[in-house]
C-alpha cells in the first residue's frame, strides 16, 4: 500500500510538470520509476499504458477550449504511433542489463536538454505558411522512437520544434502535441504488450501513476498560472540529469573520487542554467511590460493624427 501511494505522488508530480511545460509526463515518471528500482522495459511500458488515460483526458481538455490543430495532429500521431511501436519492440527485445544504461541516457540527454532549452528565451521563427507533411512526419516518427526507447521524449522532442518553426500558436502546439500522445502512448503500449506479454505492465503500478495524474490534472491548470515554466524547466531538467547520471555511474562500475567529481560539474551546471532561466524570465517580463507601456503611448499618437486628417 505504501508503494502504491509513492507510486501515486510519483504520477501526481509528473502530471504537474506536464501541466505547466506541456511536457515531461513519461520523462520524470519513468526517471522516478528507474530510480525506485522499476526494470527499464517494465517502466516504459506501464508509463505508457498509464499515458493513455492521462493524455486522452488532456487532449479533451484542449479540444474543448479550441487548442487543437487537427491537421497537425494527424500528420504527426500516425507517424509517432509508428516510431513508438518499434521503439517499444527494441527495448522489448534486450536485456534489463543493456536496457537500463540505454534508458537512463536518453533520459539524461533529454534532461540536458530542458536545462538548455528552458536556460534561454525560446526564439521562435516567424515564417509563414503551414507545417508541411515532410517536417511533421519525420519529426513523428523520431519523437516516437525516443519516447517508448527512453520511457519519455514525445512532448521534449515535439513541442520545441514546433514551437521554433514560428508557423503555430503556442497553445495549439501544446494541444496538438498532447492529443496527438494518446496514439503514440496506445502504439506503444501495443508494442510492449507483443514483446513482453501482459505480465510485462505492472498494473498497479498502471493505476496508481493514473490516478495520480487525474488528481493533479486540475491542479496543474492552476499551476501554469503561477509557476514560472521558465524556472519549473530548468529545475526539472537537473533533477532528471543528475538521477540519470547515477545509473550510469553505477553501469560503467566508476568508483573512487569520479562520482563526487561528476555530481559536482553537474550539479555546478544546474546553478547555472537556474541561474540563466532567472536571468531570460526578467527579460522576458521586462520586455513584455515596456511593450505594455508603449501600446497605450501609440494609440494615443494615432489618434491626434486621425484628428488631423479629419479636419
């Protein structure tokens, strides 16, 4: 019982950092899981099986208040659902022993990645015209790949370059990518279900990471009105870079003075990047309030000159 509630703080807390990135749901549940002990295969898949439920409630969610682009979703959940499923049978099909180094470092990566990515303000491309076919699909098919081979990587993977190609709202990406995650969660909890049998789902596992996740699915609505995402990012990525580091660590059989001199360069670069996420957040405000000054300034020069012209 004690497990299963630990369990269920684990997908509370990862619903609550999905909720206020748009990402991250299967990259801090499954780095919690490994952490616990969970066999990598075992992970990825009940996170995935779990996922089905969360993001098919998420998905509605954005549906209704009009965040979804369909023609987006389509082009990239068949894709997706594809990359997913083989990379659900690859993890399948190797040992714990070899899959947990795998894992552990694609996650790690990814981990690097939000430290990066949330360190600096996003510079998005405004170009014009819609997202073709030729970048969604390939771009489906990799985060598909990753997220089942890593146990999370759809939302990391997918919504940034979205977001930088500057051709789509943010929120309709966010919506978009989420309703798109119920096909590629499904693919891939088919893909583990044929290499590893339904004893490979911990299902209470499956039940208390739902059950988590619905409860805080409100209360991560509230969260993204409150929290910084610029500041959640950066602190979820070292969290996920130094847990990951640990299985490596301990994979590569490093012991002496190298551990304490890894978990000190990383965690010296968590400073930073924390740091720097502070730093682009004042930025970003400072910005966004003297563009709030000068709107009323320039109504008030225009409207003189209308004057003007009518006399």
């Amino acid at each position: 019982m004690r497990k299963l509630l630990v369990l269920a703080l684990v997908g509370l807390a990862a619903q609550l950092v999905d909720g206020a990135l748009g990402m991250a749901y299967g990259l801090t549940s499954s780095t919690l899981l490994l952490f616990a002990g969970v066999a990598p295969a075992a992970a990825s898949a009940s996170v995935h099986l779990a996922e089905v439920g969360t993001t098919l409630a998420a998905g509605v969610s954005h549906w209704r208040f009009g965040n979804v682009d369909w023609r987006v979703v389509s082009r990239i959940a068949l894709p997706g659902a594809v990359g997913a499923f083989a990379g659900a049978t690859f993890l399948s099909s190797i040992s714990t022993e070899a899959a947990a180094p795998w894992m552990a470092a694609i996650l790690c990566a990814l981990g690097a990645y939000l430290l990066v990515r949330f360190s600096r303000p996003l510079r998005a491309n405004r170009a014009a015209g819609r997202l073709r076919g030729r970048f969604l699909a390939p771009l489906g098919l990799v985060a598909g790949f990753v997220d089942a081979t890593g146990g999370g990587g759809w939302g990391p993977v997918a919504t940034p370059a979205l977001l930088v190609s500057g051709r789509l709202a943010p929120r309709k990406v966010i919506g978009s990518v989420d309703t798109a995650e119920v096909v590629v969660a499904g693919a891939a909890s088919v893909g583990f279900l044929i290499g590893l049998g339904a004893e490979g789902f911990l299902l209470p596992t499956v039940a208390a990471l739902l059950l988590g996740g619905l409860v805080a699915a409100p209360i991560a609505a509230w969260l993204v009105r409150i929290v910084p995402a610029q500041l959640l990012g950066a602190a979820i990525g070292g969290v996920i870079v130094l847990t990951n580091a640990r299985i490596l660590l301990r994979a590569g059989e490093l012991g002496g003075p190298v551990p304490s001199l890894v978990y000190t360069v990383l965690g010296a670069g968590w400073l930073v990047a924390l740091g720097l996420a502070g730093r682009a957040l004042r930025r970003t405000r400072r910005a966004a309030a003297l563009a709030a000054q000068a709107a009323p300034a320039g109504r008030e020069e225009r409207q003189p000159l209308a004057a003007a012209v009518e006399v």
